[in-house]
C-alpha cells in the first residue's frame, strides 16, 4: 500500500467568502469536512496548514493537526512547502494537496492521485481530470482544461477551451468540441523535496498569464501524470451558492 501524507492549505481570507474555512455545513465548519475525508484516505498523517489561530484551534479541537504558516503565502503550494518543513518530511515523502473547500472530496481520489505518482517515478506531481459535461463547461473560464498526451503525461493546462476543434467555418468554436475534452481537478501529489523547490523558484510567464501554478512544472519541462479520476469529482465551494448547494445536500 502507498504510503503518503495529506496536507489540506486553508487560508482566513477569502474575497467571496471570508472565513470559508469556518462556515457551517451540517452542523460542523467546512474544514473539518475535508478534515474527515482526508483521514479516512488511508493516509499515514493529515495535517491542516493555515495562516489563522482560529482554524487551527477548530481542527485541532476536531481531534485533528494544525501547522501555522507564514500569512503572505501566494499560493496553496507555497502553503505545503513550508508545511513540510515544519513537519520535517523527507524529501521523498508522498505528500497530497488536497483543497480545504472540497467538504465532498471522496477518500478513494486522494489515494488515487497519490498512488499514480507512486507509479511514475519519472514525474514531479500528479494530479486527476474528469471528462467535460457540455459546451458551457468547456468554455467557463472558471473550469481549468488540460490536455494530455498517450501515455497519460501532461502536455497544457489552460482556462481556455482546449484542444480547440476548429470548425469548418473557420475560426469558430466546433458546437461538439467538448467532446474528448477533459476538466482538469485541483488535486495533487508531489514528493515533499520538490514541493519545497517548487515553491522557491516562484511563477513562469505563463503561470502568471493563465494564473494556473501547475505550468511552472510543465515551463521548467517537468512531467505532470495526468489520470481520469475513478469517482464522480466533488464540488468544491468557491460562491454562496455553492455553499448553499452542498449544504441541502449534507444538511
């Protein structure tokens, strides 16, 4: 069995949904949702690293284990670099992102993305996709794409709706380019060494014009495994109306 350890990045500040790791869903703070499913992963440590005193003491009062990290962090993998340094993880400990706004995260999709880089030694990270739905998905913006090669690496992740069909009019969007398309999901794996080099080199060109971190790994010409994910992905909380959504459903 793989071992692997979880780290889930919650930050107070959120710019549609301050405290987004405290807000209720069911009777319990979103964070301890994610906190739950992560530890019924099989992982050999779950660990919560936030910038607030007040996440921490909820995690920690969930019976759960919180790291204080730096406030000015850009980004969730800034986040885990120093969390493994505070951890003291070994520069090949499996570590897994997983987001502190996905309360639905099935367990078996973080085993899954940490046994997928397990398997490619020749890989800095993984991460999971699922097949886009329709046109509206395929061309939102919101709904990150990637495209990937033959032997399951990489090749671009984009905003954009990639690969582009073009139709026979010319320039214009193919009515069925969805089709074959596929979604990328904001999970990852990486080694804990290489998360921490990650996040020392800081953004490439094109992280910063697509505001996606995984393409400084693909702009330094690293190799990101890209798998379909075996369950139906969750639905993470980004809008009020998200939090409302999963809360009739868990409620």
């Amino acid at each position: 069995m793989t071992a692997f350890h979880v780290i889930i990045p919650a930050r107070h500040a959120s710019t549609r949904l301050p405290g987004k790791p405290l807000l209720d869903i069911a009777g319990r703070p979103m964070i301890v949702h994610v906190l739950g499913a992560a530890t019924a992963s099989g992982a050999e440590s779950v660990t919560v690293a936030t910038d607030d005193d007040r996440i921490a003491d909820v995690v920690r009062e969930a019976g759960g284990t919180a790291v204080l990290t730096a406030p000015d962090h850009q980004s969730g993998s800034d986040r885990i670099a120093e969390a493994c340094h505070i951890l003291g993880l070994a520069d090949d400990a499996l570590v897994v992102n997983v987001q502190g706004d996905e309360p639905e995260m099935p367990p078996g999709l973080i085993r899954q993305v940490a046994e997928l880089l397990a398997a490619s030694e020749s890989a800095v990270m993984a991460t999971l996709c699922t097949p886009a739905t329709g046109a509206e998905e395929f061309a939102d913006p919101s709904a990150v794409k990637v495209v990937v090669d033959h032997a399951g690496r990489a090749l671009y992740f984009s905003r954009a709706p990639v690969p582009w069909t073009r139709a026979d009019r010319g320039a214009e969007l193919d009515a069925e380019a969805w089709q074959g398309a596929h979604r990328h999901l904001g999970i990852y794996a990486y080694r804990s060494g290489y998360i921490r080099e990650f996040s020392a080199r800081g953004p490439c060109e094109l992280e910063s014009r697509e505001r996606l971190e995984q393409l400084r790994a693909l702009w330094h010409g690293e190799v990101i495994v890209c798998a379909v994910s075996r369950e139906p992905p969750p639905t993470g909380v980004d809008t009020v109306e998200d939090l409302e959504r999963i809360r009739r459903r868990l409620g």
